[in-house]
C-alpha cells in the first residue's frame, strides 16, 4: 500500500513534482492547472469584440502507467490520469486513489 504520510506535502507540490512506484505502477503527483471554461470571443452591443478570459483552477494531478520506463519516455496512451482538489485533503484523494488503482489493476 502506498503511505505518503511524512513524505509529501501542499508546498512541496507548489515548487516541484512527486514520483514514485509501487509494485510494478510508476506515478506522479503534480500540481496543474484544470481549464473549466475554454477562453471565448464575443461581440458587444455597439458591435466591438471582446475576448472573455479562460477560467482555470488549480488541482493535483495524478498520473500512473506501468513500469519499467520513467514518465519521460512513456508513450501517452499507456499514462492513466486524475485531478484532485488541491487541498490536504485532496492529496489524500489522490493517495486513495493511486492505492484503488493499483488493486485493480488499472496501470
């Protein structure tokens, strides 16, 4: 079972990334950020276009494939992915669900 308890915190994933493996599974912890609303053009009453922003957010993602190879050189169709909260608590989301992965064979 993975236990990041001590190993791994909010501000550690402020400033970099976390990687590991587990019995066959490779992950990483990171921290990204989630478009919510794709950035849209729109036109005024007076016929000027506007451009309203993207809305994004920031989460914790966590990627998983199979060993032996490192994230790097990995091909993308083999990486498994989800975004949590990024909060304490959804770093223990993410950890509960790298665990309920690797049961199941999901890597």
């Amino acid at each position: 079972m993975i236990d990041l308890h001590g190993d791994i915190s909010i501000p550690f994933l402020k400033k970099s990334r976390f990687t590991g493996s587990y019995l066959g599974m490779r992950y990483v912890l990171l921290k990204a950020e989630r478009v919510i609303r794709e950035a849209e053009k729109t036109v005024g009453p007076d016929g000027e276009e506007s451009e309203v922003p993207a809305e994004t957010e920031t989460v914790i993602r966590a990627i998983i494939w199979p060993e032996p190879f490192n994230f790097e050189v990995t091909p993308e169709e083999k990486k498994h992915s989800r975004d949590f909260p990024f909060s304490q608590d959804g770093l223990w989301e993410a950890v509960d669900w790298l665990n309920a992965e690797h049961e199941a064979g999901n890597y």
